[in-house]
C-alpha cells in the first residue's frame, strides 16, 4: 500500500516537535525559593538551593548588591577564606558561610547558567547583640544631697538597643519635672537618667539595662552615692534603770560617707567593750545605722551623761542620753518615807508629745496597779473617823488621799 506524501510530512513534523516538547521538558528547574537568612555575629550561615532537572547545568552563587562572584558549581571563587560550597547530587547546592561578620550582610542570588540564566535571591541579616559603649556610659557617681545626678548608658547593637533604668533594690525612680510635679516609675526607658534635686532615699544601685531580641541582654550596675552631714535621731534621752541591772542605750545615725561612730562619758573617757561595756553598731542600710551602749551590773558610778557621737567628711554630730537610777520592783515603797525614817527622792522619766523617754524596768501596766495609801495611827483609834473613812475609801480613786486624810485630821482635832 502506497502512503500519501504528505504522511510523511506530517510524521517528521511531529517527531520534531515531540523532540521541542522533550527538551523542554528536561530544563532545570528551581525546586522551591531560597529563604532568607537571619544570622547572629560570629555564628555561621547556609543557603541551600534546590534544582531540578540540572543535566549539564551549572549552580553558581553571587553577592547580588557587589555583584562578587562568590562561587561556580563545586568550586569557590571569592577570595574569602569563610566561604565554601558543597552539594548532594544533582538537586542541592549549598553556599557556607562561616563566622558571619557585619560586611556579610546583603543579597544573595543562586542562578543556574541556562540561555536565558535562571535565577533566585535570598537576604542575609545579620544581628548582633547588645553591647555598651564604654565611652559614652558612666561608672559610679557621688553628689551632695539636693542635688543633680546625671547617668548615661549608651549600648550599640543590631537592632538598635532598648535603654532603661531600675532601681537594685525594687523600689521607685523618682523623676522631678522643671515645674514642680514628679513621677514615680519601676522602669525608665531612656539612655540619659537625671535625679534632680535628689535626696539620701535615692541612694543605692541602679541597674542599665540594654536588649534588642538578641541574647544575651547586657546589665551595667551604676551606684549612685548621696553626701550630708551626720544626723543623730534619739529614742530616749533620759533613761532609768535599778542598780544591779543591764541597761542599754541607742543611737540611730544617717550618714554619707559612711561615719566614724563611738560613745564617750561625761569624764571625755570614750567607752569600748569590755567586760562592762557591750559597744554594738549595726548597719541598717546604706546610709543608716544603729548604736547601742550595753551598761551591764548597773552600779552608781555608771549613771550620768553618755554622749553618742557620729563623725564623716562633712562634719561631726552628737547627742547626750542621761542615765539615772530607779528602784527595784522589789525595792519599791509606798511613801517618800523609808523604813529607816530616811527621805527618798526619786527621778522620773519625762513624757510628752515630743519627747518619749522611756525605763528599763518601768511599763504602762505598772502604772495601772492599785496604790496602797499610808493613813497615821491617830486617825484609826477615832471610830467615827474611821467611819468616815471608810466611806470616802470607796471613791478613793476620784478623790485625792491627802485631802481626805488632812479633813479627817480637822475633824478628830
């Protein structure tokens, strides 16, 4: 059977155009985009580029923004010794980077050398975390009591670093405004910190704090002293105690720098701990502290003046506390009278708004006890007298005994 002639032409067209299609087909191909990169300094990147359909094909890596041919299939160009190339099989090709530094920044383009080339970018990011610049951020600072403390805590980072300020020890930052008002904040987010007009309560530590999603955060601790003159605040300034007991007296100083603190007698003779004396001072906070003066087997040669006195840089203070003796719980009386016929005059504490002394021995329920009352022998023989007495007894705690017994001694008369 004889085929018509344009069969034939129809069969080499179409093996032609099978063959187009084949090629076409068989052409590489990027199997999926190239993802970016975010990378912290010194630690190290890798872009991976997967292929299809390579053949005879070649892989090549670029810096796209310097146009730096940084690779051609297996082999490196660039003359930076922290970059390299690997490959697994025809489909995925690697560009390492290793220790990324700030100038690795940029594009990055893997491309395939097909007529048209054949190509894509990814951007590597690099992040470096927070650091200070030294020159620019303080150590600590001194400055008298109502005055200006000025801080700064500068930090570079990639991100640009977050600021702020706390206070070590939890409480507020207290920041006064030009117009008088002042605010009270935990955090203050600012390179430059200014206490104006600042007082001994703002002393202490403050903690700088620079972050900016990169770890590690970085803390620098500023301390912040505050100078003034010594201050003594005393408790009791009069105090009595039984001879035979132990009696201890207290001082509580405030001052910047830290004072010299210690106790002296009347004779000028400074006391220190001995067998007689306990000499004990406590710190409270930065600024503050506690003196006290253990007298122990009070004796009358102890009693009298015993001055505390606080010395700095800025001046010396001082304050007296007078001790006096009280009788015993068991030594008490019930009139100025002794068994012996002797007077007795004893010294009180003082009390007041202002001033609150106090006695070792002596408490508010003490002072709540019932007094017995002496009543002379000249009135009980009188029966009527004692009638009389009697009945003026049950509102003895509304009346005053001395009247009652000097009306009692006009009538008997």
């Amino acid at each position: 059977m004889v085929h018509p002639w344009w069969l034939y032409l129809l069969a080499i067209f179409c093996l032609r155009l099978d063959s187009k299609l084949v090629g076409q087909a068989f052409q590489p191909e990027f199997a999926e985009p190239l993802s970016n990169l975010t990378v912290t300094l010194g630690r190290d990147a890798t872009f991976r580029c997967l292929v299809q359909n390579l053949g005879g094909y070649r892989v090549g890596w670029v810096k796209a923004d310097t146009k730096a041919i940084q690779a051609i299939h297996v082999h490196v160009i660039t003359n930076n010794h922290r970059v390299g190339v690997s490959h697994n099989g025809q489909t995925v090709w690697n560009l390492h980077i290793k220790n990324v530094q700030e100038e690795d920044r940029g594009q990055y383009m893997c491309q395939i050398n097909t007529d048209p080339m054949k190509s894509q970018m990814a951007y590597l990011d690099v992040v470096i975390p927070p650091d200070f610049i030294l020159e620019e951020t303080s150590g600590d600072v001194m400055v008298s009591e109502g005055g200006t403390a000025r801080v700064s805590c500068r930090a570079r980072g990639q991100p640009e670093p977050r600021v702020m300020w706390r206070r070590e020890d939890g409480d507020d930052i207290i920041i006064r405004h030009t117009n008088g008002s002042k605010t009270k904040v935990s955090v203050y987010e600012e390179a430059v910190l200014t206490l104006n007009k600042i007082s001994r309560s703002e002393m202490g530590a403050y903690l700088c704090i620079a972050s900016n999603g990169v770890p590690p955060s970085v803390s620098k601790r500023i301390v912040i002293k505050v100078q003034f003159h010594p201050v003594i605040q005393v408790p009791n300034q009069l105090l009595g105690a039984p001879l035979g007991t132990d009696v201890t007296l207290e001082c509580y100083v405030e001052s910047s720098p830290k004072s010299i603190n210690y106790w002296i007698r009347d004779s000028n003779e400074m006391v220190i701990s001995s067998g007689k004396y306990e000499v004990v001072n406590t710190m409270m906070s930065p600024f503050e502290s506690r003196m006290t003066l253990t007298v122990r087997r009070l004796e009358k040669i102890d009693l009298g003046g015993y001055r505390c006195v606080a010395k700095n840089s800025l001046g010396e203070v001082d304050s007296v506390i007078r001790l006096y003796e009280i009788l015993g719980p068991g030594l008490m009386t019930d009139s100025s009278v002794d068994h012996n016929g002797e007077d007795q005059n004893y010294s009180t504490p003082l009390e007041g708004p202002d001033n609150q002394f106090g006695s070792a021995e002596r408490s508010d329920d003490e002072d709540e006890k019932e007094t017995s009352t002496y009543i002379p022998n000249e009135i009980l023989t009188n029966s009527n007298s004692i009638g009389l007495l009697m009945s003026f007894a049950l509102d003895a705690k509304q009346c005053k005994i001395q009247f009652i017994l000097t009306l009692l001694l006009l009538i008997t008369g």
